[in-house]
C-alpha cells in the first residue's frame, strides 16, 4: 500500500523537475491571468497556512517566490516531505472550518498532492516541457472529482469543463474536467 508520504514524494519529484527546468518564469499559464511564477506562487503561498490553521504546524518559510521560486519551491517541498516523514506529525488530527476533519496526511493527500499533480501540468505546459502525469494519480483524482462536479463549479477554483471526445485519456478528461485546454 503506498503511503501519502509515498504518493507526495513522486508527484513532488514530477513538480521538482518541471520547475528546475524553468528558464522564462514570466511566460503565461493555462491558468487565466497566472504566469509560470504564480503557479509555483500559489503552491508555495496557500498552503502553508492551510496547514497552520488546520494542524497548529508551522512550516519553515523559503525564500520569496517573487526572487527565487525554485528555492521557494524546494523548500516548501521538505517541508511537507518532513511532516509525511514523520509518524508523530503525519498521524496528528487536521481540522478546518472548509475542509473538515481528517487525518493530517489524508488531508495533505487530498487538497495539497493532488493541487501539486495539476498544476505539474499547468506548470510544464506553460514552458514547453513533458506534460504527461502519473496516469494512477489522475485516475484516482479522476474518480474522485467526478461525483462533485456542481459543488466544485461553485467556488470558483475551477472553470467549466472542456469538452473532449468520449474516448480521450483519463489526463485529458481530467484535465478538461477542471477547466484547462489539455
């Protein structure tokens, strides 16, 4: 069985190479108004405190994404690699007034591995690199999301889906499914 701590470690890995690979951070993104810097920005600014609120955890900060987004990036990276890596912090209790309750590393796998997985490809997109994900990571995204498509509309983080031919591969649908033109 592989392990939240597993699963971020291998999506991470992915996101890793696509942001040391960069050479222009101000090209667009699929994401509207954002450029390859915000993506890594994005990652790098709500997460930190979403895991603070949640679970009283600290993370070290890095430098500004602003001035070194591959620095910001990789040390938010061990950070969250440290907590999974840790029985005593990976088992504690998560709790926030959007997100509910679970445990920590099942609440990292839910709304931080799998907003790393996407923005992998917004991100590798953006610059011209692989785009291809880990096909398992979004097969099970995939099945997850699915059933929530109106509740996942209504909050504004995703647009409204793309419409892809009935047999496209499960990245493409799920990627059109959130809203990008894969």
């Amino acid at each position: 069985m592989t392990t939240v701590a597993d699963r971020y470690r291998d999506v991470a890995a992915r996101f890793s190479a696509r942001v040391d690979a960069v050479t222009d951070w101000d090209v667009p993104s699929p994401c509207e108004g954002w450029t390859a810097r915000d993506v890594v920005g994005h990652l790098v600014e709500w997460f930190p405190p979403f895991i603070a609120q949640g679970a009283d955890i600290t993370l070290a900060p890095g430098p500004s994404v602003a001035d070194d987004p591959v620095g910001a990036w990789h040390t938010l990276d061990r950070e969250v690699q440290a907590v999974l890596d840790d029985p005593e912090t990976a088992g504690r209790r998560f709790h926030h007034d959007h997100a509910g309750d679970h445990d920590l590393d099942a609440a990292i796998g839910q709304f931080f591995v799998n907003d790393v997985l996407v923005h992998t490809w917004d991100l590798a997109r953006a610059t011209g690199q692989d785009e291809t994900l880990d096909p398992d990571e979004v097969a099970t995204l995939l099945s997850g999301v699915e059933p929530y498509d109106d509740a996942l509309r209504v909050g504004g983080q995703y647009g409204p889906k793309v419409d892809v031919p009935a047999d496209a591969d499960p990245q493409t649908r799920l990627l059109a499914f959130l809203g990008r033109r894969p």
